[in-house]
C-alpha cells in the first residue's frame, strides 16, 4: 500500500466517510497566503522541482540546517539539484515532523508519484517530477486550477504598488486573486531611517504627499481604498502580543515627526503608536465590513547572524512567550466600546495560549455568526497536534460549526495539499468523537459541519466578491 493512500490518517468509518463523502471535493478558498501575485500575473512557469519546492520555503530551511547541510544549499546560491539532493538526504530525518506528510502528499496529488524520497529515489523523482512541470497544468495558474481553488489572498505591503492585482483582475482568472492590507511597517518606528524609507515609497504609491502625521493617515486610507476597489476585504497584522497603550493624536503625532526626524522610538513609544494606528485602522475595516487578522506571538529573526547574511524570514523565528490576555482584552474592548470592533481572526503561535486567546475572543462575539474567529493553527502549531488542540479548544470554547476553516500561509504553488491535510485531521477528530459517543452517529449532521468548514463558512464570513 502506499503511504499517500485513500483513507491516509482516516482512523475509522466515520472518519472515511466523513472525508470522501462531504470534506474530499470542496473547493478551495485559501484565505492567507504569501504567493507572489507576479508569477500568478505572468503565469510563471518552472524550470525545475527545486524551483518551485524549495525557495522561499523556511520550513524546509530549518530542517536543512537541523540535518546539517550548509548554508549555500539552503539559502545560498548552491545549484539547484544539489538543493533538491540535499532535501531529499534531509526528508527521511523529518519523520513526525508535518514536512514528511506534505512532501509525500504533494508527490502524490502534483505529480502522482508514490515514492517516498530519499537519496535512493531522488534521481527518479527528480526527473518524473520535472517532465510533469513542462506540461500546461503545472503554471502558476494551471495549478490553481488543478486544486479547485476558487479564491485566495495574499499578503501585500499598502507602499506597494498593485498591477500584478490589476492584471489578475483585467484577465478574468478562474481563480479569483485579491490583497491583503498588511501594514506592519506602518508603526515601524522604533528604526527610523527605515521608516522615513518607507513613508517615501508610501508617497509615491498613493500620490499624496506625506509632510505631517494628518497627511500619513490620508496615504493610509487612499491604499485602503485602492485595495478595496480591487475586490479586497481583508488585511493582515502580526505582533507579538496586541499593543494597546492609547495615545491621542497629538502625542501619535508628536512621535511621527521625531522619527521623521532620525530620532529611533522606544519600544513603549513604537507600541504607543501602534496602539493608535490599529485604531485607526480598525475602525476604517468595521465601516467597510473588512475582516482583521492578526497573528499573534511569534519570536522573530533569533539568529542576528543569519539576520545580517540573509535578511529576515529567514527561518529563525520561533514561539514568543508573552502575557496576552490583558492587552488583549485592552485592545478588543476599545473597540468594541466603540461600536468599531471589525470581524476578527486571532491566530495563535503558542500553544499555552489557546484557551486564554479562544475565550478572550468569545468576549466580544456580536452580530454576526462567528464575528471573532479563532484561527487554525498557526505556523509552528500547522501541523496534526496543533490542528486538533485548535479544534478542541474551540468546540470547548465556541462555536466549531462556525469556524472558517484551513490556510496554506504558504509561498508554494505545490502547498495545496494542505487543505487536504488539515481536512483528514479534521474528520479523523470527528470520526473518533462520533465513535467514542462524544458527538452523535448521525453522519448528515456532523458531515454538514464538515463540509461548511472546509468552505462555506469561510466564503459566507469573508464576503469576498464573487
């Protein structure tokens, strides 16, 4: 039997049927992901499996330096099949690792192969893999097709300008393509000579000129609007813990003219004028019904070594251990005083924090089904456990049949089969739970909830243009 087979992970009847009856063929709405909208513009093709298996891919990064392989062939400027050899005398040592799971999925579901790589198979995969690559399914767009996606988000800084968006929207794609407003160097303060760097690029996109605080938070919201006229309604925030430290305006204003200045802000004042940035913000998403993640509790860029020779992501981040719950409930309550607070997705990298970060969110629940949603697992937690410790927090904490489901959070064309991964974890729980006779035997119910999360609910949460 192979490993990638029909009932992978599927533990009983009601976990097989659950899969293949209701969660199998839905399509897909992959909500945050980091693809750049240029190779779908172009509809990049790939010359190699190292092209579009291992760059940019900082999962695979640190398990490359965990089996010692040396920096060249992991960031550097190494050849391309010696990469690809390197990660195939690496992926036999990820056993219980998620990589192993998705590398033999993306075999399987990309280019229907059934081998498990390692040294002894790379050659034979590399050459099958590559013929399938030069076929018309294997472009940028061609895969979007292939996997049944029917929209995604990415990432996008409000400085940049957005004409691969334009295109994408001008040549009708199957697959609709939309931005995502992530403005975390908005409060980038704490370096100034990045930041006025930035306020200029900022200048430049919106048309606008930036001489004063007032005039900064026009160029905001003239990238707001821009984003929202191509079909956006999202935007992404990641933190180490919410800032929630309220200045008025004046003083928020007073620090953006000392950084434009030179002068580096304080941690207290960079989070004094994020505070007031989220604010500002948040209450422009709540007016045009736009959903707000923030992804919360990474420890980033740990290796200052690696931080200098390559920059950042590049695979040195790890799990944050910060207090949340006051700041938290600091920033969601401004907000919701206000009558301001926008649908909210909150996801978590530490795993101590479930509980605390699922019932904070269920504080502020109004109005709409599932207003404030806890993410799927996140990064270091986007794998079997941290899938189903997510889950279980949430059915104990909330709503599970509101729950708008799984994300690749990738820059992988191949990632796709994520959604299948995080699908079997999901109805293996639920079979297991409908076994025990912790949930009903009643297959249409529990697969009806299935079936919403692999999709529906995400696409009726979103309200992204059809």
């Amino acid at each position: 039997m192979s490993f990638i087979h029909d009932n992978f992970l599927l533990s009983n009847d009601q976990a097989v049927r659950l899969f293949h009856e209701y969660a199998k063929d839905e399509p897909i709405l992959d909500f945050h992901n980091h693809l750049p909208p240029s190779e779908i513009a172009k509809d990049r093709r790939f010359n190699n499996l190292a092209e579009i298996w291992l760059e940019g891919d900082h999962y695979k990064w640190r398990a490359l330096r965990a089996n010692g392989i040396p920096e060249e062939l992991v960031t550097g400027n190494g050849d391309p099949k010696k990469k690809y050899l390197a990660w195939a005398e690496t992926i036999p040592h990820t056993l219980g690792n998620p990589l192993y799971h998705w590398t033999h999925l993306e075999l399987k579901r990309c280019f229907d192969i059934d081998l498990l790589l390692s040294k002894e198979t790379a050659e034979e995969i590399w050459e099958r893999a590559n013929e399938k690559l030069s076929g018309k399914n294997f472009s940028a767009c061609g895969m979007l097709e292939q996997f049944k996606v029917k929209a995604l988000c990415t990432t996008d800084d409000p400085a940049d300008e957005l004409p691969h968006h334009e295109k994408i929207k001008n040549d009708s794609l199957a697959c609709k393509v939309y931005p995502t407003f992530r403005p975390d160097q908005s409060w980038g303060i704490d370096h100034a000579s990045n930041f006025t760097k930035w306020i200029e690029k900022l200048e430049n996109t919106s048309g606008l000129e930036i001489s004063n605080f007032s005039e900064f938070l026009n160029s905001l919201t003239k990238r707001l609007e821009d984003f929202h006229e191509l079909g956006s309604r999202l935007s992404d925030h990641s933190f180490p813990y919410f800032y929630a430290t309220f200045p008025n305006e004046q003083e928020a204003s007073d620090l953006f003219d000392q950084t434009m200045n030179g002068k580096n802000a304080t941690q207290v004042e960079k989070e004094k004028f994020g505070s007031f940035i989220m604010l500002f913000l948040a209450r422009w998403y709540a007016s045009k019904n736009w959903s707000m993640q923030i992804h919360l509790g990474p420890l980033r860029n740990n290796s200052s070594r690696l931080l200098r020779e390559f920059g950042p992501d590049a695979g040195t981040d790890s799990i944050g251990d910060w207090s949340q719950a006051e700041k938290m409930s600091a920033f969601l309550n401004h907000l919701d005083n206000e009558n301001a607070l926008p649908k909210t997705i909150v996801y978590n990298n530490n795993p101590a924090d479930n509980f605390v970060i699922s019932t904070m969110l269920g504080n502020f629940q109004r109005d709409i089904p599932g207003k404030m949603q806890f993410g799927s697992g996140w990064w270091h937690l986007d794998q079997k456990d941290g899938m189903e410790e997510q889950i279980k927090t949430l059915a104990n904490t909330g709503l599970l049949s509101r729950f708008i489901g799984m994300l690749t959070d990738s820059r992988s064309f191949l990632s796709f089969p994520r959604h299948e991964y995080f699908r079997r974890i999901l109805c293996n729980l639920l079979g297991n739970w409908m076994e025990d006779g912790f949930l009903p035997n009643e297959l249409e119910m529990v697969g009806d909830l299935t079936r919403r999360i692999c999709y529906q609910n995400a696409y009726n949460f979103l309200g992204l243009e059809k």
